[in-house]
C-alpha cells in the first residue's frame, strides 16, 4: 500500500467561484503574480511547505461566515509585499501575528475573500 503522501504528487490547482472572474483574474496576477489560465503561462511555484488543513465550520478565522476557504501565500519579505501591496490599493487587514511558526498578515481581494500572508521562520 502506498504511503499517503505518494497518493498525490504536488498541490495542483485552486478553483472557486467568482461574482466577477474577469475583475480577480487579473487581480490575483498583479498582485500576486499568479497568472489566469487562459494566460499563456502558468504559475510556477518554489518548493516548500503547503498546509491543507479542514476549519471547523463556524470558525471566524476565514473573517466572513460565508467565505468557506482561504488562500494562504507563503512569502519571502512579509514587510516589502505589504508595502507594496497597500501602494497597489490592497485592502490590509491591520493585525499582525507573530509566531513559532513565522510571521502572519492578512489583505483582502476584490470581493472581500480574505487572504493569508505567511513568512515562514528564517532556517
């Protein structure tokens, strides 16, 4: 029997519905710099720690009762991205948190799905 681990290789894909996919499409490309599917390239990421984890159901930890997933972006520089950001007209959560685990802050999109940045602990 396989491991669990072996039974998938890598995190593939992410799809959600969208009042408005023409408008967060790009969005999540200019700040983010994942590209839309229809867009000849793709988003390639850097090897290293994905968590995929259930919330109980009526966690407010996502902000919104109605979001029911939430993007989290492990980041290299939580500080430089946030400045950038906010001059992009990112709508920042102001709470910040700092933990064993590495330094954590949230922004929002287009249609107020909030999203996690996390810069992992320095090795």
């Amino acid at each position: 029997m396989k491991h669990q681990s072996e039974r998938s290789l890598v995190f593939g894909g992410m799809f959600f519905r969208s009042a408005d996919p023409e408008l967060l499409g790009p969005w999540y490309d200019e700040h983010f710099g994942i590209h839309p599917p229809s867009d000849t390239r793709l988003w390639e990421q850097q090897a290293g720690p994905t968590v995929f984890t259930a919330f109980p159901a009526d966690t407010d930890y996502f902000g919104r009762m109605d979001q029911s997933f939430m993007l989290n972006f492990r980041v290299d520089d939580l500080d430089g991205l946030l400045q950038e950001l906010s001059t992009g007209g990112v709508k920042i959560d102001e709470t910040r948190e700092d933990s064993e685990y590495g330094r954590f802050a949230w922004v929002y999109d287009p249609e107020g799905n909030k999203i996690e940045l996390w810069e992992p602990p320095k090795a």
